[in-house]
C-alpha cells in the first residue's frame, strides 16, 4: 500500500502545472538533443544543471529525467535516418534502422523505434516502481569479476555481428580493443600509446569512431555510388505495422524490456550493453537470422526497447542507493547533490517527493514522448527527401559540429576524418565496422574490471571462478564464441567454394 | 581581433594606472585603503572556471561563491561559471593560463593542482597562476562495510601490516591521485608499509559499489560521501582526516586519525586562483573580496549545507601553503615511485 500512497503523492507533484511544465519541457528538449548526433543526454543535462539551481528538487530531478530518457527517444532518429549513432546506446538501432530506411521504410522504422522505447520506458517504469529497493541488492550484487564475465558476454556479440568471415570480425574487434587502451590507464596514471600527443590523454571520444566508421563510411559510399539510381531511400514509406509485423514484434519489446531493465540496474552497465545484448539474443531467437542486418523489423524493436528499458533501470541503484549507474545519472547525482540533497538508501524516506515525483513524471514522460514523437515521424524522416547532394553535406557537417562540441579540439576532427577514410576501406574489403566499434566501447571498461579483480585476488585468475555469477557468465560467453566457429568449420568442410570466397 | 585589442589595451591601461597609483598606495599604508584612487575594480562581468564537468566539488564551489557574491552584494559585476572539463583539470588550468594578466578570468582548484602536474598530466602547476584565497576544506573519509571485522583504523592498520595482500582500498581516482594519496598519507603515519597497499581504481562510479557486495575492503572517499551511507546502516567510517571532530549530525561521530594515535591529516583544501602574473592591485581586490564573502552569513548557510569547513587563507599564506603541501605529496609519490 505504500508503493500506492508514494505514487500519488508523486503523481501531486508530477501533475502540477509546475511539474507537467517541466516534464514536457525535458522530453522536447531530450528528443531534440537526442536527434542531433553529438548532443547525448550527458551534454543536454550539464547545460540544464545552472537551470535548476535554486529549483525544487523534485521539480529539478524531474525535469532532468525528462532529458534523460526523451534522449535515449530521439537517438534513434540520426541512426536510423543518417546511420550517424550519436550515442553507444543507439549503435546497435543502426544494424537495421538503417537499412529500412534505405528501403524506403524509413517512416516504418522509426515507428517502431517510438512504440519500442514506450514499451520498454513504460515496463521499467512499472518495475522501477514496485521492485526498486528489491533490486537495490541486485544492482549491487556485481563487482569487477562479475563485470569482467558481464562485459565479455557482450564481446561474444562480435561474432554474430560478423557477416561471412569471423576472421575478419575478430580482426576489426582487436583493433577495437586495441583503440580502447588509447590514453591515460586508471589502474596505473600511465599514458599509453599517445605518442606525447596531450589530445589523446582522454582517450578517444566514442563519437569520433562511431561516426567516422559508420556516418562518414556511408557517406563516401554514396558518393562513389551516386550513379546508381537504385534506392528507394527517397520515399518515407507507411508509419503502419501490418498485423503480421505487430505480432511478430510484440513479443521481442516484451522480452527485450525486461532484459534491458535488468542490465540497466546494473550501474555501469547501462543501455549500450543491453542494447547490443538485446539484438543479439534476439537474432538467435530468431528463425531467419539472416534477415537481421538487412532490415529486419525486430532488429529495430529490440534495442530500442532495451535501451529505453535501461535508462529506467539505472534509476534503480540511484534512487535507492545513492550510486549513479551511468554517467548520465552520475551528473544528475552530482545535481542533487548542488540542490542541497545527498542521495542516498535514505532518499526515499527522507525526501519522498522526489524519489515518487521522479518516478510519477516518468509514466507521463513516456506517454508525452509517444504523442509528441509519432506525429513528428513524417516531418522528421523528410530529411530523407532532400537531394542526395544536400544531404551528403548536412551529414558530414552533423559529424563534424557533434565531435567538436564534445572536445572543442580541431585534433579530434582529424581523427574522425582518419576514421572515416578506415571505415570506407574497411567496406571495400568487406571487414565489417560494428565489432571494432563494439569491442571498442566493451574493452575499456573490460579491461578495468580485469586488472581490478586480479589486483583484489593478488594476480590469481581463480577470482574468475569462484563467483558463481561471474563463472555462469564466462561459461555462456565461450559458448557463445565457440559454437559459432565449430559451425562454420563444419560448413567449410562441407563447402569448400564457400572456403574460397571468405578468404 | 578587435576583442582582443581592446582587451590588451585595457590590460595595458591598467598597468599604467596601478603603476602610477602603487607609490601612493604603498605610502597610505596597508591597514585601510578604502578610497584609495589607484584601487582595481572590475568594471566588466568576471569568469570563473570550473575545471571539470557540472555538479562536481569544484563546479558547487565557483557556482556557491559565485552566487553569495551577488547575492551578498560583495560583488556588483555579474560572475559567470564557465565548465571546461578533461584531463583532470588540465584543460581549464591550460585555458586559464593563456589568459596571462586577466584580472577576469579566475578558477577554482584543489589538491588535484598539485597533483595532477605531479603525475606528469598538465604541464601547469599552482606555481603558473596567481593564488587568490582559500576559502573552504573538506576532508577525506576511510569507510568499510557495516559488518566489517575492523572498528578502528589502528586494527585495520595493524591487519595491513600483517598481510597487506589481504586487503584491497578502493577509490574513484587514479593511483597517485587524491582518494590514493589521502589513504596513504595516513597509512605511512600509522608505519603501514606504503609501497605494498593494493589501490584500486574504479572511475565509473563503481567504487561504493565494490565496497558494499565486499569485493573490496576499504573505501577511500569525501566525508559527504558517507553520511547518507552511515545513516542507513550500510557503513561505517573508521576515520576522518580533518585536525579535529567535524561538527554536524553523523558527522560528529566519525573518529579522526588523529584522535587514534596516528599524527596526520590531509585537507581537501579548495579555493581560487587567477592567470600567471594577475596584477597586485586585482589580487589585493580579490583576497579581500574572498574574505567578505567567507565571513558572510550567507557563505556561512552554504558551508553548513554542504558540510565544508571554513578555511580562508589570503594569497601570500595560501602560496605558502601550496609550496609545502607539493613537497609533502612529491615525498609520497616518490615512496611509491610514481612521481614523474
């Protein structure tokens, strides 16, 4: 009955004018941010934090929020449209976003993008409110062993990404994981691989790879291929899902909410994994595997309802913890904590309305999202129908404006460019892009989780076992990797053509 | 172009006048110079930059003081907080430091100043800027998980002594950066063998984390850090690093180091600088500017809410005070062979 008694005091709060004024003002804000490549959600809410000084911070967090997961909305717009992921949770929306729209089912696709975030913002948000000091314990049950098998489970991701050769996948994810221990390593305060150049002390920015290798990759092949008049990309299709394709999707939003919610508690996890996770298993759950990457609808509706279903999870360990779960969550803790509260496992007791205004505004975030953002799919996917020149152009300068105000470093310009040039090479020997950018996003953050573990058992690899979590994990992770070669060594046996031509 | 003429005009007009005017300064004596002419007043909006993203400790601390300076009315001009975040610090002191002479262009800083250099990631250090004041310090807090063995930082210590591999300190930052450098500063007092504790670093906000599911022992963090965790049971501090007990609900409870035999402390001082070579007379401003605004009721109320500690030192003390704290922390990164 309290889970009753908190939400309407919530919904008090949410459904005030005040509230209802701020709620709206954070989703159109978070949406148009979240479209533009380069502007992600942390962006959008350190230029909302000097706002909400002085404000009441429920009215503050709430409008925050709204940001926040009106972002994690609006990233699929640029991938779909542009193949220009602006964001890591919005990565794995290209692999078929990208080409329904090239199709001509732009208008289907992002459709399906919408519904997929309401359906999984709306399930994270129902679990968040009745399970949210249960899971509190789940989203502390991880530690760096835990994280280590966690971010390698994702790693096996590479090999169904792999179109045709697995050689040529494992190679471009070494690259990534290579490109991953670029900078200053945080076990250590060693400067690696920067050659003395202080522009990579930092590392390199996310954006700069996914943008290069995907955004400017397509561009320079739409210009190498501006004679043919193939595409359909100029018409927008129907917004309408047969009801074949809604039978078929439904199942995936359900399932993939879940899945993302439980990865987004996890902090530091967040909806880049659950994204990449959710296209994966459900590829495999898939009877035509194949058709995924080529535009298949529900390789569309399971990232995007993971990611949305994440960014609702990783409010988990921060309203009832205290601990950020993401970097986006991390600035809003860091928000809350300029407004004179200090989240903690006391925050719902001793500050109520936030926790429950918080939570209430998110129901009617999402609801405000799908009204605002179905109408606009016909205005927005119009991009499409300027002329190829035009927007050729339009897309590199996206790229270019996106890496800057993130760095405000011409060096970084040159480095997409680098990129682009590698992603365009990297197509016309067929070596696919999407495992170096994923290994590139995992490795770091893989990396860490190693050393640490290592560090905490004295160097003894044990540590990875003895976590029955953790040694789960790695079972299903080599599994994952090897039952695919296995296979495909069998079929090259069987094939000795098919040998050929992947070599 | 032109902006940057006028800049240098005005730079260089103001070097004139308080050139001119230092003689006459300098002869009406040092105790009360209010109506003296050759005075520097800002006549245009002040910056101050905060090295880091929004929402951190150095990004409250400009925008708190920022506020309390126009709200208080110590400061007419309007002051503007402007985020420039990377390298630790290292991109806004970079930023800063090209702007040799500006009495406008302030920033905010902490031990990450000294540290920083000293780990050979900014080639700046608090000897290219103009110190201004101190204003406030926070302190630094060892905290275990509730049900933990230990009580007290002598036993825990004591266990470090027997068989340091057995116990892992967890921090947000990098080693030889502050929440390392705290712990050892402490641990070295209390003859824990230094070069042997194992540090380790979880900059993904993953640090309380690892110390409640107990894959790590001890956390090394901000005293604001651990109330809320206190409070609810899931913690406790086995020590703080300030001279004296911090007063304040929970707060007070924490034992210092000092106050269990172990003679030392870290502060996590913080206050403002301006470019290299900032004029005496905008410094002088400055400094008493700063020390308005830390006797102030309403700094006061903004100490209290965000529990720092008053702590105001003027220039020429605070530069004293930084010389001695880098030769501190250089004699511990050497221990530890991690100075560069």
């Amino acid at each position: 009955m309290d889970v009753f008694h908190g939400l309407i005091q919530g919904f008090e709060i949410a459904l005030s004018f005040q509230g209802l004024m701020f709620v709206f003002i954070g989703v159109v804000v978070g949406t148009v941010i979240g479209m533009i490549p380069g502007l992600g959600p942390i962006t959008a809410i350190a230029v909302m934090i000097p706002i909400t000084y002085g404000m009441d911070p429920a009215i503050a967090l709430l409008l925050m929020a709204g940001v926040y997961y009106g972002a994690a909305y609006g990233g699929a717009a640029a991938s779909i449209l542009l193949n220009a992921p602006g964001t890591s949770e919005a990565v794995a929306t290209t692999f078929d976003g990208y080409p329904l729209a090239k199709q001509g089912h732009a208008g289907k696709a992002l459709a399906l993008s919408a519904i997929g975030s309401f359906v999984g913002g709306t399930i994270s948000i129902i679990l968040l409110t009745f399970l949210a000091p249960t899971l509190a314990k789940v989203a502390v049950s991880f530690g760096p062993p835990e994280y280590f098998a966690l971010m390698l489970l994702g790693l096996t991701a590479i090999a169904s990404l792999s179109e045709g050769s697995t050689i040529k996948a494992l190679i471009s994810g070494t690259i990534g994981l290579m490109i991953a221990t670029v900078g200053i390593d945080a076990q250590t305060g060693t400067a690696r691989f920067t050659f003395g150049n202080a522009h990579l002390l930092e590392g390199i920015d996310f954006l700069v790879i996914a943008l290069g290798l995907f955004a400017l990759a397509e561009v320079a092949s739409l210009i190498k291929n501006r004679k043919e008049k193939a595409t359909n990309m100029h018409s927008v299709g129907s917004l309408k899902l047969t009801k074949a394709e809604a039978k078929e999707v439904a199942p995936t939003m359900g399932r993939q909410s879940l899945l993302g919610f439980l990865v987004g508690v996890l902090p530091g996890a967040g909806g880049t994994i659950a994204s990449f996770m959710a296209y994966i298993s459900e590829k495999k759950l898939s009877k035509n595997p194949e058709k995924f990457g080529k535009g298949a609808i529900r390789g569309v509706a399971a990232p995007e309802s993971a990611n949305n279903a994440a960014s609702g999870g990783a409010f988990v360990p921060l309203l009832s913890l205290g601990i950020p779960g993401s970097g986006t969550t991390a600035v809003m803790l860091g928000a809350l904590i300029v407004l004179g509260i200090q989240p903690g496992p006391l925050l719902m007791n001793d500050h109520p309305d936030v926790f429950w205004g918080v939570i209430a505004s998110m129901y009617i975030g999402n609801i405000l999202l799908l009204i605002l953002n179905l109408p606009l799919i016909p205005y927005i996917s119009r991009i499409l129908l300027v002329p190829r020149q035009l927007l050729i152009s339009l897309i590199i300068v996206f790229c270019i404006i996106g890496v800057y105000a993130v760095s405000f470093s011409t060096f970084d310009l040159y480095l997409l460019l680098g990129f682009g040039v590698l992603g365009y090479v990297m197509r016309v020997i067929k070596f696919p892009a999407a495992p170096m950018l994923l290994a590139f996003i995992l490795g770091g953050m893989m990396e860490q989780a190693f050393r640490q573990s290592l560090t905490i058992s004295n160097g003894s690899l044990s540590i990875f076992v003895t976590s029955p979590i953790a040694a789960g994990m790695l079972l299903v992770a080599f599994l994952a990797f090897l039952v695919p070669i296995i296979k495909s060594r069998k079929s090259k046996k069987n094939d000795p053509a098919e040998n050929n031509k992947s070599a | 172009m032109k902006k940057r003429l006028a800049l240098f005009a005005l730079i260089l007009l103001m070097v004139v006048t308080t050139a001119c005017s230092s003689g006459s300064k300098n002869a009406g004596g040092s105790s009360d110079d209010k109506g003296d002419s050759g005075e520097w007043k800002p006549d245009k909006p002040i910056e101050i930059v905060a090295p880091s993203g929004a929402g951190g400790g150095w990004d409250t601390t400009a925008r708190m003081a920022a506020k309390m300076f126009n709200e208080a009315g110590i400061i007419d001009q309007k002051i503007g907080v402007v985020n420039k975040e990377g390298g630790g610090g290292s991109v806004g002191w970079a930023y800063v430091a090209s702007k040799e002479g500006s009495p406008y262009n302030l920033f905010v800083s902490s031990p990450p100043l000294l540290l920083v250099p000293l780990n050979g990631q900014s080639k700046y250090d608090h000897e290219d800027f103009t110190p201004l004041a101190n204003v406030i310090a926070d302190y630094a807090a060892f905290a275990v998980k509730a049900d933990a063995k230990w009580d007290n930082l002598n036993e825990l210590f004591d266990d470090m002594k027997k068989d340091p591999s057995s116990i892992t300190v967890v921090g947000a930052s990098a080693p030889g950066s502050m929440d390392h450098i705290q712990f050892i500063k402490i641990a070295k007092a209390a003859g824990v063998d230094i070069t042997k504790i194992k540090y380790v670093s979880d900059q993904d906000g993953g640090a309380l984390t690892s110390l409640l599911n107990g894959s790590v022992d001890v956390y090394s963090t901000g005293v604001a850090e651990t109330v809320e965790q206190v409070k609810a049971g899931k913690i406790k501090v086995l020590g703080v690093t300030s001279e004296e007990r911090l007063e304040g609900d929970t707060l007070s409870d924490f034992p210092t180091a000092k106050e269990q035999g172990i003679d030392a402390t870290f502060v996590n001082w913080r206050g403002f600088f301006g470019p290299p070579k900032m004029d005496k007379a905008a410094v002088k401003y400055y400094e008493e500017k700063f020390k308005e605004l830390s006797d102030s009721k309403e700094f006061a109320e903004v100490r209290e809410k965000y529990g720092w500690d008053e702590m105001y030192m003027d220039s020429e003390e605070y530069k004293k005070f930084l010389d001695e704290q880098k030769e501190e922390i250089k004699g511990l990164l050497d221990d530890l062979g991690l100075a560069k």
